[in-house]
C-alpha cells in the first residue's frame, strides 16, 4: 500500500493472484471488498481516492519471493544506503542468498567487481526492467492462468474473485472517483 498527496490524497494498492495474474475484473472485486473495510477501520484522517491495480510487468519487486520467482531477468536497485560507493545498480538477477539478492551489472567501471550482493532490507527500491523476455514470460504466464480459469470455470463454477453482475455490460476503464473516509464512497457509474 502506498499513499500520495498528488492531486488529493491517493491510496495506491497492488495486488495479485498467487499465480501472478490480475484482471480488471479482479481489481474491481478486490476494490469493492477493500472499501468497506477502509471505511470502518478509517485509518486516513482526509478524503481519498482508493486505487487497486496489478504491479505490471516492469514490477517494483519487495519481499524476498519476489526476487526470488524473477531471478534470470534485468533489474534496476536503488540503494538506501550506498554499497561500494554507488546507490544505483543495474544487471542480471542471478537470485538471492539469505536476505541478499546477488545482480550480475551491466554497469560495471574498470577494474570493479561484475557481481554485487544487495540486502533486500537496504534497498530503497527494486524494479523489473521490461524486456522481450519479460513480455513473453508474462504473455506465457496470462494465457496459462486464463486456460486454468476456464477449466476452474468449466468443473466448478464462476471463481470466487467474480462478481455476480460479471454478465451485465461494463466500461472498459472506469476512472476511480474519490472516497471520502467517513464512508460515503462513490464510484463512477453508480
């Protein structure tokens, strides 16, 4: 969860399957159970903008699963605290060791080492860098998940993520309107 005073005050949240994959539909299901809760727990002070979404491809990557299920692509780490007098790294995700991520760099001067341990815990930031690899890593990932989903579908039913209006038409983007905290939430096409 994230929190941002641009243009108001917005609660950004990411979510996704255990599989990786999140629909629109998803984070509209996601959105509508999330609300209520908000709303009675009230832990921002001011209205705000409630926005759930999917991390993407070019991921931001933090818990150590996360690096561990991406280990073989680019990466790009920005230090909080600087290692080998550098905050910035770029390279190969070779994958981690204990509470560290080792990165093969591409970014390496003469004479430095082109392998680099980085704990997770120092660590300001970490994100996937979008490559023709990554593209098809996560293509292949999607149709794999929508052909589970059909199967799931076909023996059990909708899934449990699915909305009982799912058959009614829908906008293909719905902008999130604000929320105000004291429970009084609105959303566009209501």
């Amino acid at each position: 969860m994230k929190i941002s005073g641009l243009d108001g005050c917005t609660v950004q949240i990411m979510a996704e399957r255990p599989d990786g994959t999140m629909t629109v539909e998803d984070c509209e299901a996601v959105s509508r159970a999330l609300s209520p809760v908000l709303d009675v727990a009230d832990p921002i002070d001011r209205p705000y903008r409630l926005e759930v979404s999917s991390p993407g491809m070019d991921r931001p990557l933090v818990r150590r699963s996360d690096f561990v299920r991406f280990a073989g692509h680019l990466l790009k780490v920005e230090m909080m605290v600087a290692r080998d007098g550098r905050r910035r790294f770029r390279g190969l995700l070779l994958g981690v060791e204990g509470d560290a991520v080792r990165i093969r760099r591409n970014d390496s001067a003469p004479g430095e080492s082109h392998e680099v341990l980085l704990p997770i815990e120092e660590m300001a930031e970490a994100k996937l860098v979008l490559t023709d690899a990554l593209i098809a890593e996560s293509l292949r990932r999607g149709k794999a998940a929508e052909r589970a989903a059909r199967r799931q579908q076909a023996q059990n039913g909708p899934s449990p993520l699915a909305s009982p209006e799912k058959s009614e038409a829908r906008p293909k983007h719905v902008q999130p309107a604000p929320v105000d905290h004291r429970g009084d939430a609105k959303t566009e096409g209501e």
